[in-house]
C-alpha cells in the first residue's frame, strides 16, 4: 500500500479544501493585500525601514556564549560541560548540537529556579557537583554559566572552592570555570571564554621543560572533517601537535554498540604540556582573540592565528608552520595544492563573475570570501550578525585587496531578514549559509551551499574538511555543482540543457 | 504484592544505588513499578518537582513550554524572544508546528525574532527597547494580527515591567500585545510555561475574535500542535463526522481563532498536559464541557470518534458510525502490512505531555508492548491516567535522568525506545532502534486515520533497519 506522509499528504484535494474552509475562522488578510505587502518587502523603500531597525533581530545568524563554552568543553578526555544556571539552556544546548552532529552531547545543569533566584546558587552548585561526579565520573568537570547565574551574580569560584572545602568533589578534581554571560558576544566569545578557563586551570604550575610541541586551537570549528585533517597535515608534516579542545571524537565517534559518555578529547596530560609549547597556533581568530592574548601574557609562549580556508590562506598557513618548526613543507602537500588548484583552474568558468551572499561566523566568512575571489567570484553581501568592527575591517580590507572585491560590501551585525531585502533589491547567483538561510532560497530562489553551523537539514555535511587544500577541494567542488545544479534547473527544458560542462 | 512489581522494584533499587545519598532518597520517589489497579501504594511516583541539580535532566523550561509549545505556533502572532540572544535560536522552527500562510508577510512561524539583550539593557533595563521594538517590528509587518513578548530569564530578574510596555504600546497600534512571564528559571519544567501561555491566552485573546455564525456541532480541537500535520489529520476525521472545528489550539492557528474558541459547545483536548488549564477557564466562564481524546492508532481513534459523538445528536452518532466503517478495512490493511514484522516487540517511551499514555493503544494495534513509559514534566493526574492502560509491573519513570534511561535500556532490554532529539544519538551508539517521539523524526502525521499507516511504517523502519545489524559490537 501507498502510504503518504507529510511532504505529500497536505497537497491531495481533501486536505487543500479543508485548508480553505478553515479561512472561515481564521480572518486572514485578502489574498490582494498579502500580494501587495509581499512585493512591497523586495522593494528598495522596505530594505531603508528595514536596516533603519535598531532594537530587534529578526532571523540573526548567533547563537550565545555557553553553547561555544560546553562545545569546547566537552574536547577534553574526561571532561563534563556543567552550566550554572536555569536548567533549559542545557537542555537547548543538547538539542542544537545533537540536531547538527546527529551526536549525543552530555551537558550537565545545576537546575537554577526561583529560590537560587533570591538566595543565589551555591547549594546548586554543591548539589550539581556532587552528583555529576558520582553518577557521570567525569575527570574534569569546566563550568560555565547561563543568563540568570550572571544577572544574580555568582561567584563560580568561590563556590568551586567551597565545593572543595566541604569534600564534596576531591580536591585534586579539576574544575575550571568560564563566566559566559549570554547578553555579551555570543557562541564564538563563550568559546573563548571557556578555552583561557581551562587552560588557565591546565597550566597552573606545569610550566617546565619545553616540549618542542605545537598546540593548535580549532576554535568554535564544527567541522569534525577539520579535526582529522589537521592532524594528518601535522603528521605529514612531522610536527608533533596537540588539538585543545579536540572535539572530533565528542561529535564523530565510530558506533561499536556501545555508548561512551566520553569518547575521546584531548588527554589531560597532552593538554596540561601544552603550556611548554613551542607555539600555539589558532585556526580561527575571533572565537581565540582573549586565549591567545592569555597565552602570550602570561606564559610568554608565541601564538599565531592562520586560518587555513582558502589557497592563499593554506599557503600562509604551512610558510608560517615552516618557519616556526624549521621543517619543510613535504611534497605530498605540495601535490594536493596542485591537485586542487587543477581543479579551480577547470572549474573557474562556472565561478568567475558569480555574484556571492555570505553569512555566517566572521572566521568562516573570512576563508569563504578569500576562496571565491580566488576563482574570480564575487563576495557582494556578507553578513556576519557576531561580526564585530575588527572583523568589519579586516573583511573590508579583505575585499579592497582583491579586483573581484569591488562590488563587496560588509555588514557587521545584521541578520538574515536584513539580507532578504538586500538578496530581493540585489540579487546575487549563490548564497552561503546554515540551513536557515534555506527561507532565503525559498523566498529569493537563491541556491544555498551549505557552509557554517547549524546545519540541520543535511547529513554528514560536517564529517569533510573545509581546511587545507583538501578542504578547499570539497568546497569547490560544493561550489560549482551548485552553480551547475542551478544552471541544470533553469535550462531544463531548453537547448541549453547541457551534458557535458 | 505481585512478584512482577517486586521484580521490578529491586531492579529500581539497584540502579539507584549509584547517587548520593540525598538524590537517591530523592530520585526514588519518581521511579516505579507499575499497579494498574491503583492499589500499591507504593507504586505511585512522585512528580512536577525540581529536578536536581547535575544529574542530567532531560526537561527544559517555561520559556520552551510557553514559546516553544503553546504560543510559538499561532501562525499570525509576531512572536518576540524578549532576552539574549540563544532561547529564540535553539527553539527556532525545532518543533514543526506546521501552518499555511506567506511567512514574514502574513504568517510568522519559521522566523525567529529576539531583543537580542545586551549587556546594556541588563544594566538599564529592557523595556524601552522593547516598546521600540514592537514599533519596529508593526512597520516591517503590518500583517500581524498580535504580538507575544516571550520572556526569557534576565526580564524577570532585573525588574522589568512588560506589561506596562504592552499595555501602553498595544493601545497605539491596536493589535493585542501579549505579555507572557515564560522566565526559563520560574518553575521545575516546562509546565509551567504552558499554564501560564494559557493564562495568557485568557487574560488577552480568549472571547475576542470575530465569528458570523454558531452552529449546534461546533467544537474546538484542544492541545494539537500540528507536528508534522498532526491537527490537520485530526480536524479531517471530526469534519467528516458532521463537526465544524472553528477552532485549533494551537497548530496553525490564528489569533482570531484563539479567540472565537469561546462560542464552541464543546472542546476537545489531546495533550491535557499543556491545556487542560484553558479547558478549565472555558468550562468555569463560558460553561464550555470539555473531554480528552485519544486520535493514535485506530482501537483509541474508533473509540474517541464514539465518545465524541455520544456528546451530539443522533446525526453525528450515524456520521461516526460510517467514518469508522469507512476507514476500518484501511486500517486493517495496515495492521495486516506491518504486524507481523512489529508482533511482540518491546517499547521504552520517555516522552513529554501526552504521548507516553497516548500512543501505548497505537503501539498495541501493531501487537507492540510499552514495558517502560515516563513523562518529562507530567504531573500526578498524568500518572493516574497511565498506571491502568500499562502492565503490571512495567516501569513507569518520572523526570528520568541520562543514566536511569541507560540502566533501564541494559536491563529491560526493549526493541526499540521513543523519546527525543537528546536521547536519540545515545541509543544510535548503542545499537538499540529510536525513533524520536516529539518531532515525529520529522515525519508525521500520526494522528488520526491519514497518521496511523506512517506511524506503522516509521516503526517497521526504526525496529527493523539492516543498520542496526551493521555494528560490529566490540567485547569489553
């Protein structure tokens, strides 16, 4: 038998005519008015009302700090995210990186409600501590907090220490803390925040001998693709790294029948060497700005930021490795540059004078523009909602540095909504996003290449790297079939429904 | 005491032996052997109570059962997340209320739209930007029939006053503005949240739409969200019993709808977890009777259209007797397709509102059997109405916790679990069938006679994926 579900169902005749006898009670809008708001919301005249917004985001490309913190958190072996606070942020914290990872994410809450309203949250906090401990084993338990913990104003580190005076927790667990208020930056800051927390806790009083290591810190980077590939390049290179935090396995952990509360992270004692590190090498800059600014006031240890999204950005990032380390870049690296840039070269045809809409996190809007205009595309909208004016200069900077930047233009702080006006007055041939930029395509029919985080609404996206030159391959590759799957779409039915491209 | 229920009370005791003392004198109180008959004393769990801290709750919060469940999916409401930026990002779109209508032009259900609090408006307060906003959000969308201002937590504790905002405001631009105290740190779940949405619904909407006529068969279809159409597969079997449903609360629905709701002889309530308050307003203030129902699987739906219809005339009665006569040999079709590959097999359901009761029948038509059920945030009346539609001896587990579920998996061994997005992965990794009991796994509908035959297929494809046999199990 047949069986129909929801993407098929509602459009049989039975359901169509329910939909309109239901009218009946509904008071909607006569269909005129609807079609006449609707082409009023392409027009120039809206897109003015509309950035002339200052007090509401309407579809933002951010999430907040906490989810960055326990994120990070949870790629340490052993370690436990443990939020204080109201108990539903961790339940959404669960939810948003099980829905992207198709992962099971362990977080704890200290389940904050009106009393801890009034009196604060220690006993929370005591409680949560003693069991997480005892029901989940953790070998290290990195706090952070919600909202409500911030407003009221606990003080995490007088409760840890507390916590550890009454014997409740041994003294020797390893408890960092982050204050990771949610009205301050967002996901990508929480990140941070979380990050210098446990590093700080990491590396107090194991400063000895150097390692002659090189830590690298992903930043707020979902791509578990990324994780494996710049540990193959480090091997390839012959340069003994150290991931902090290494999330890979927390979000791409093999199935073996059997669950693992924690399926991997970086071993503590890798993570704690980290401090006598030859250097520290970030991967994304604005989710690492404070880490770094730690790590080289405090322990004086070189940090660089080289984010590898790109060809130009690869190139700098394995000249700067060489240079640090003193070991050459290996010819098999050298192999896949040209490999991919092969592929570039065969594919440019179908990028070059390709208009661009980006958004996303300002570390990957960064990589993407550097790529595109690398293959003659062009960047026209980017928006980045947690863009700050530091990103808004290098991204403009960015632009003035290439001739496909000309028709470039940034906007730190706006949202989606605002990027509907702009893709309706200003129309582009590609759109970059997470899957909620998927009602950008519905409204606009601009193809969405799905690059960023979240993305929900397709599998295994995040399992391939986008860094490195094998990285630069698979969203070239992403790039063009887009285009050519568009160019498919319009064609069909005309001569130019072509077969060999 | 039977030795099923002692069986089951050791197992109960042993997997508790793990907390501290205090959460296991506490946790023992929520986990329970099951007595149908209702006269183990003992077997009664304790619940809608804190959680406690750090044991890893499943439940969320009264913004989730405020926003997320009951307000979010009135379609022609501009819906604001008043606070920081995460709580409108993670309950964006996640639970598929779905609706008909131009979105950001006459509908607004996908979108998600926030004050996006800083550090600025904790200092100095959030209601003058609140006040701008709702201005600014009236000019981008003129279409919008209300609009609900959805607190999150810093709101309520810096003092804000958002109803004088809405008060003020609302008297400018002539639509209702909601304002719903949903703070995520009020309450022990996301209960609370949908008794006060449902207050709200009262305080603001309720007794004030527009509707030209009333008939003697009008109803108004209670507690349906929609997911994945649920609310448009029920309304179909009511219609065609003769009734004329003028109102869905809240799956695609419109203010209008909300509040015409009031003019209905009848209203009939499937998640009596998130409205029965609404049910209790109407019946004290309009003398509207109201009843549950049940629409999962075709033994609850053929005996819900009866109960239905027993509340009208003769006309409605003869209706109902031919829906169920049309739709019998349908539903007979699916049994006979997917029973002999579901006979027999076990479920663990740890669900919210309704469905840890509800889709026990559906599970039983397919020759299934519930051996474990638990409710995230129910309360004692949920409980009463589970214990006698489970066995003897089954588990019944209240607020459950990442390890009970894990514990109670290994030793009841069941053949599949439903539950949802947060626990999915976790049985993924242990090889045990999931199917998540929420969102549908984005499928859907379930309800009524067009749901049923999905619901059969996504259980055949849950218990019985060749993936499953894929894993190679590694020995400890």
């Amino acid at each position: 038998m047949k069986i129909r579900d929801h993407s098929e169902l509602f459009k049989q005749q039975d359901y169509q005519e329910q939909f309109e006898r239901k009218k009946e009670f509904e008071n909607p809008w006569p269909a005129e008015k609807v079609r006449e708001i609707s082409d009023w919301t392409k027009t120039e005249e809206y897109k003015e009302l509309n950035f002339k917004r200052e007090n509401v985001k309407i579809n933002p490309a951010k999430a907040c700090q906490p989810l960055g913190a326990v994120f990070c958190a949870s790629g340490f072996e052993g370690s436990m995210p443990f939020v204080q606070g109201a108990q539903g942020c961790v339940a959404y914290f669960r939810s948003h990186l099980s829905r992207h990872f198709k992962e099971p994410f362990a977080a704890i809450s200290t389940s904050m409600t009106e009393d801890a309203a009034v009196f604060g949250g220690l006993n929370n906090m005591l409680e949560g501590l003693e069991n997480a401990y005892a029901l989940y084993k953790p070998k290290m338990i990195a706090v952070s907090t919600t909202c409500m913990a911030e407003v009221i104003g606990d003080d995490l580190n007088a409760y840890i220490k507390t916590a550890k005076e009454k014997g409740i927790v041994p003294q020797d667990l390893l408890i960092p803390f982050a204050n990771t208020p949610s009205f301050v930056g967002s996901h990508i800051v929480g990140y941070d925040n979380m990050m210098k927390g446990i590093l700080k806790a990491l590396w107090a009083g194991k400063k000895g001998e150097a390692n002659g290591k090189i830590n690298i810190i992903p930043g707020f980077d979902t791509y578990t693709g990324n994780y494996q590939e710049i540990k193959r390049l480090m091997a390839m290179m012959g340069i003994e790294a150290t991931v902090l935090a290494d999330v890979s396995d927390t979000f791409d952990s093999p199935n073996s029948g059997e669950y693992k509360l924690y399926p991997g992270g970086t071993p503590i004692p890798d993570a704690m060497d980290g401090v006598n590190a030859l250097a520290t090498v970030a991967l994304q800059k604005y989710s690492t700005v404070k880490t770094t600014d730690y790590i080289q006031k405090e322990w004086g240890q070189k940090t660089l930021t080289l984010s590898p999204i790109g060809i130009r950005n690869t190139d700098a990032f394995f000249a700067e490795l060489s240079k640090l380390t003193g070991k050459p870049v290996p010819a098999e690296v050298e192999a896949e540059r040209g490999r991919v840039v092969d592929a570039m070269v065969d594919s440019h045809p179908y990028v070059h004078g390709k208009r661009f809409a980006l958004v996303g996190d300002p570390d990957i809007l960064l990589g993407m523009m550097s790529l595109i205009m690398e293959m003659g595309g062009e960047p026209v909208h980017v928006v980045c909602t947690n863009g700050d004016k530091h990103f808004e200069a290098e991204a403009n900077e960015l632009l003035a540095s290439s001739p496909f930047g000309g028709n470039g233009k940034v906007y730190a702080g706006k949202d989606m909504w605002h990027l509907r006006s702009l893709l309706f007055t200003d129309p582009v041939d590609v759109l970059i996003g997470n899957s909620y930029a998927k009602f950008l395509t519905q409204d606009t029919g601009t193809p969405l290449v799905r690059i960023g985080f979240p993305i929900f609404d397709r599998h295994h996206l995040h399992r391939q790297p986008i860094i490195g030159y094998q990285g630069a391959l698979n969203l070239v590759t992403m790039l063009v079939n887009t285009v050519l799957d568009e160019l498919d779409r319009k064609t069909e039915g005309s001569a130019s429904f072509d077969v060999i491209r | 005491m039977s030795t099923t229920i002692k069986d089951t009370q050791k197992m109960i005791e042993e997997i508790l032996d793990a907390y501290p003392e205090k959460s296991k004198k506490e946790r023992a109180k929520h986990l329970a052997a099951n007595d149908p008959t209702g006269q183990c004393t003992t077997c009664q769990v304790k619940s809608n109570v804190k959680s406690r801290p750090g044991v890893m709750t499943v439940r969320g919060c009264a913004y989730a059962g405020a926003k997320g469940v009951v307000w979010g999916p009135v379609k022609d409401q501009i819906t604001i997340s008043h606070g920081p930026i995460g709580c409108g990002q993670y309950s964006w779109w996640s639970r598929r209320n779905y609706y008909n209508g131009q979105t950001g032009i006459d509908a607004f259900g996908t979108m998600h739209i926030t004050t996006d609090f800083q550090e600025k408006n904790i200092v100095y307060g959030g209601d003058k930007g609140l006040d701008l906003a709702i201005k600014e959000l009236r000019g981008l969308f003129p279409l919008g029939r209300g609009i609900g201002i959805l607190s999150e937590c810093p709101v309520g504790l810096i003092g804000d006053d958002i109803e004088a905002v809405s008060k003020r405001v609302a008297k400018e631009i002539n639509i209702p503005i909601v304002p719903v105290r949903c703070e995520g740190f009020r309450g022990v779940s996301q209960s609370l949240g949908h008794h006060i949405a449902n207050d709200t619904i009262k305080d603001y909407v309720l007794g004030k739409g527009t509707l030209e006529k009333t008939t003697p068969y009008d109803v108004n279809l209670i507690g349906d969200y929609n997911i994945g159409g649920d609310a448009w597969a029920s309304r179909k079997i009511l219609e065609e019993m003769g009734l004329r449903v003028i109102a869905q609360y809240t799956g695609d629905s419109t203010i209008n709808e909300l509040g015409i709701a009031s003019k209905a002889k009848l209203n009939l309530i499937h998640c009596y977890r998130s409205m029965n308050y609404i049910c209790r307003t109407m019946e004290e203030n309009y003398g509207i009777p109201w009843m549950e129902f049940n629409f999962f699987g075709p033994t609850k739906t053929f005996d819900s259209i009866r109960k239905i219809a027993g509340k009208f005339d003769e006309k409605i009665q003869k209706n109902a007797e031919a829906v169920i006569a049309k739709y019998t040999p349908l539903m007979e079709k699916v049994v006979a397709q997917f029973r002999p590959k579901l006979d027999g097999k076990k479920v663990m359901l740890y669900v919210g509102g309704l469905r840890p009761r509800h889709t026990i029948g559906a599970y039983e038509d397919l020759g299934m059997e519930v051996v474990a059920s638990g409710y995230e945030f129910g309360h004692s009346d949920d409980y009463k109405r589970t214990y006698p539609d489970m066995k003897e001896g089954a588990v019944i587990m209240d607020d459950a916790t990442l390890y009970e579920m894990e514990e109670f998996t290994r030793r009841l061994k069941p053949d599949m679990v439903g539950s949802g997005i947060k626990e999915k992965y976790t049985y993924h990794k242990l090889g045990v069938p999931f199917r998540q009991m929420h969102s549908w796994d984005y499928s859907g509908p379930y309800h009524g006679f067009d749901g049923f035959p999905v619901f059969a297929r996504d259980m055949d494809m849950t218990v019985n994926s060749p993936t499953w046999g894929l894993i190679r199990r590694q020995r400890a």
